[in-house]
C-alpha cells in the first residue's frame, strides 16, 4: 500500500467553535495572530468589568458599614 501527501505544507488549525481545518503556514499564522488579539480584546472587556463590578462591590459595603454604624448608635 503506497501513500503520499498530497500537501505536506499545510497545518491543521482549529477556527472556533472545535472546527478544524487545513492552511498554510502563512494562513495558520494569521489565523493565530487573529486569535491572539481578540484574546486580548476579550481580556479588557473582562478586566474592564471586574473593575465595575468591585465598584459596585465596594458601594455596597460602604452602604451596610453606615448602616451597621447607624444601627449601634441606637
């Protein structure tokens, strides 16, 4: 049984979503590079929403010390 590549040059690369295909290495590159930058993008957006979220966060329990100084004073 004989076998050959019909194109040795092209990588496999998964695109989202577990769908794998073939590129280039060039191609491959680029996808890779896309993926990078919206990680990073994905990445402020969180960050950005951590940040808001411990805001909140620290509204809250100034709220309840008042509350609990208010309560004690009674």
């Amino acid at each position: 049984m004989k076998a050959r590549f019909e194109d040795e040059k092209k990588l496999f690369v998964e695109v989202g979503a577990g769908v794998v295909v073939r590129k280039t290495p060039e191609e491959a590159q680029e996808v890779i590079k896309k993926q990078i930058q919206r990680f990073h993008e994905v990445k402020m957006h969180l960050t950005a929403q951590l940040h808001e979220y411990a805001e909140e966060f620290r509204r809250m329990v100034g709220k309840l010390r008042r509350k609990r100084v208010k309560v004690n004073k009674c």
